[in-house]
C-alpha cells in the first residue's frame, strides 16, 4: 500500500513522511500535535504498513484524549529484520535519530518503545537526537497491561462471568502480553489459547502461564514448540481467535481483525491491547452478534496514566496502581454503564466522549475542564485536595497527603472523561 492510499478523507493525519534512514524505509506519522506535542512508540518491523502507522497514530491521539491530556498521537516504524542486533542496529537508529532530531526539539514528535524495540534502542536514538532519555520514556509494558486487566474486570461483570472463572485468548505473549497472563492467571483466569509470532498453543484445560514464561524467557517466540503439558496443541496463528473463549485479548499488530475474521470469532467480548487491533467495519459485525469490544485505547492506557502521572511528580509504582484501581476503573464502568442503558456501542460511547475532550483541549481555556473541577470545589475535603496540590507542586507535600494532590490532579484528567459520561444525555 503506497502513501497516498491510507491518506484520503479523514484518515488523513496531520504529518506523515519519508524519514531518511540509510539502507532502511522509515516513516513517520502524527495524527495531531497536541498542546505539548505528539507522543508515539518508534517500531521495527520485517514489514512495515503505513495504513498500521496511521491507524495507530490516531489510536494514540484517542488515548490521549480519552484520559483529557493535551498530547496528540503519533506513530514511527524502522522498516528492518527483527533479529538485527549489534553494531548494524546501533547505526540504524542513530541514523534514525538524526534524522527526526528537529521534530523532536520542535516538540512536535516525542519517541517511545514500542513492538520491536526497547529502552536501549530508544537510548540510541534520542542520543543520537542529542537528548537524553528521560523517565518519562522508559519502558511501561507494567503500567499498560495494568489497565488492560482493569478492563477485562470491568468487561467480566458486564458479561456476568466472575474473572476466577473466565477464560482467554491471548495473541501475543511479550513484554504487556506476559504482565497480563500473569495478573490474570493469578486472579484464577484461564488461559486457553495464546500465540507468538511462530502460531498458538490451545488448550482446553488451560495453560500453564508460569511454564510459558519460563519457555519465553529460554526460547523466545519459539515457546510454542516446546510447550508439551497437558491437552495443549499447537495452532495456525489464526485459530486462536476462532477459539471459543469468554474474552479474546488481541495484543500484536493492527487490524489484525478484519471482517472476514469477526465472523470466526466465538467469544462474548473483545479487549485489544494492540492499537487498532480491530477494524470498524468488524466492530460493527461483532456489535451486531453481541460481542462487547472494548476500543484498543480505552484498554491500553495505562503506559500513557503512568507518563502523565510521572510528568507532575507521581512516580512511585503503587501511584498507578492506585489510579488504575480507582479513578480508572470507574470512568470504564461507566462507559460500559452508558453503553448499556444508551443501546449506543461501548466503542461509540468512548469515541464520542473522547472526541469531546479533544474539542475541549484544543481550546486552552478548557471551559468545561474547569468546569468539571469546580463541581469538586466545595467542602472541606476540597479544601485539603487544592491545598495538598499546591504544596506537592512546590515539592513540600508531607508524604501522607500525597492521595489528596493526586485527587486534584485527576479532576483534570480522567474525572473529566467520567463527568461527561455521566452527564451525556444519551445515559
């Protein structure tokens, strides 16, 4: 697929370039620059697709918007063999970073780790931009799969099966894949099918998710070679998502689930951790048949929670935990809620509240933001947020009041989103 055919109608992003790389293609989209830039991971892939990289940009910008933070989304790819390593791959991506150096002092495109590449090579690149690497950067797969198991909660109870008792497809098992096979397997989830890049493993009784950790960290993507416990098959890649299962988690590339595909899959619900892991026009199928499909960016946002909350001093592991487990959480309950009672998709309901925060953020005065702050204005309790705020911003904040700052924060941030389902009048 050439440039020009993904960049027609309102597909089309606000930048997207030819990078000059050396011996390699590379390519650069930005959705939209936001108030503080564009943000997006850089990959390297055997096989790279503009249409992936334009609909992963505006994934991005959605999550962003979702979450009320005043950053755009964009998304870069190194088109070169996976298994490039050494001083080849080092000359890669100080090639790479050269070359986007002016972007990045611009503040118009701010590179992160994504499929195929991690904070080493991100190291390479920025140094070779002539910045260092700030915190801000480094690797979030925690964070991420983070949200994504909060959402498989969320999308549990609404299909009425309790987390101990439901069973997954899981498609990929790297860096976020592994974090959410873990916390899930340990809540008693069932893992029954999973894939790496060499096909998938199925079973009916469920895999062993220590086991294949153990055969990832020993053999990579060839784990499901080795895999030879219980009931457990290897698979074509494809049959993970014809696998009958109560969640399917698509967690690779995107559109990996066209329409064709949507008519395979046997699963109640779809929770894609992958950036426009799902087609619309399967979506629509899925919606029709019943299956709730939770959007990518809803799912996948904890990395970009944890980035913002870094950004303003939250730094502490349990700070995202504890946004994750709270603030987070009800914001996609009621979105699932508003879905229901609206008979509206849960993928229009996010697309619209986001689309409004966006609206909302590209006028800095943020006339309903402030709005929706002052609604937690009154009562003593507020008092102690904007007072802890103040003093965490001045670096003085007493340890124990640290819960109170963040509240402020939040009524910036996710609060916002919840407040506008809360008050649509589709609810």
């Amino acid at each position: 697929m050439t440039l020009p055919d993904v960049l027609r109608g309102d597909l089309k992003p606000q930048l997207s370039i030819e990078i000059a790389v050396p011996g390699a293609r590379a390519v650069l989209v930005v959705d939209r620059v936001g108030q503080h830039g564009a943000f997006g991971g850089v990959r390297i892939v055997p096989d790279l697709r503009v249409d992936e990289l334009v609909a992963g940009a505006r994934a991005m910008g959605r999550k962003f918007a979702f979450i009320n933070v005043p950053i755009g989304g964009a998304k870069s790819a190194i088109e070169a063999p996976t298994e490039l390593a050494g001083e080849e791959r080092r000359r890669l991506l100080h090639s790479f970073g050269r070359a986007i150096a002016p972007l990045i002092r611009a503040n118009t495109y701010l590179p992160a780790c994504d499929m195929g590449t991690d904070e080493s090579d991100l190291s390479a690149i920025l140094s070779a931009a002539g910045i260092p690497l700030t915190p801000n950067q480094v690797d979030s797969s925690r964070a991420t799969a983070l949200t994504i198991v909060e959402a498989v909660r969320q999308v549990a109870t609404r299909i009425g099966v309790p987390v101990s008792r439901i069973r997954l497809a899981l498609e990929g098992l790297g860096k976020v894949g592994g974090h959410v096979a873990s916390m899930l397997s340990a809540e008693g989830a069932r893992l029954v099918a999973v894939s790496t890049a060499d096909g998938a493993l199925l079973s009916k009784s469920g895999l062993d998710v220590a086991r294949l950790l153990q055969l990832r960290a020993s053999h990579g993507s060839r784990l499901v070679a080795h895999y030879d416990e219980g009931d457990a098959r290897r698979a074509p890649h494809r049959e993970l998502f014809e696998t009958t299962c109560d969640i399917l988690l698509p967690g690779v590339r995107s559109h990996v689930i066209d329409a064709t595909l949507a008519d395979s899959i046997d699963a109640r619900a779809v929770v894609p951790f992958s950036n426009a892991g799902v087609r619309p026009e399967a979506e629509e199928r899925l919606t029709r048949r019943g299956v709730v499909v939770l959007p990518d960016y809803v799912a996948n946002c904890g990395g970009i929670i944890a980035v913002d909350l870094r950004s303003v001093g939250f730094g502490r592991p349990d700070d995202v935990d504890r946004v994750v487990t709270t603030v987070y959480r009800d914001t996609v309950a009621a979105a699932l809620t508003m879905a229901e009672r609206s008979g509206v998709s849960i993928g229009e309901v996010c697309r619209r509240v986001a689309e409004e925060n966006r609206r909302s953020l590209a006028d800095n005065s943020s006339p309903y933001a402030r709005g929706v702050a002052a609604g937690f204005d009154a009562g003593s309790s507020a008092v102690m947020r904007r007072i802890a705020w103040r003093l965490h911003k001045r670096g003085v904040l007493p340890s124990r009041f640290r819960s109170h700052a963040m509240a402020r924060f939040l009524e910036w941030r996710l609060d916002v989103t919840r407040a506008r389902m809360i008050a649509s009048p589709q609810s």
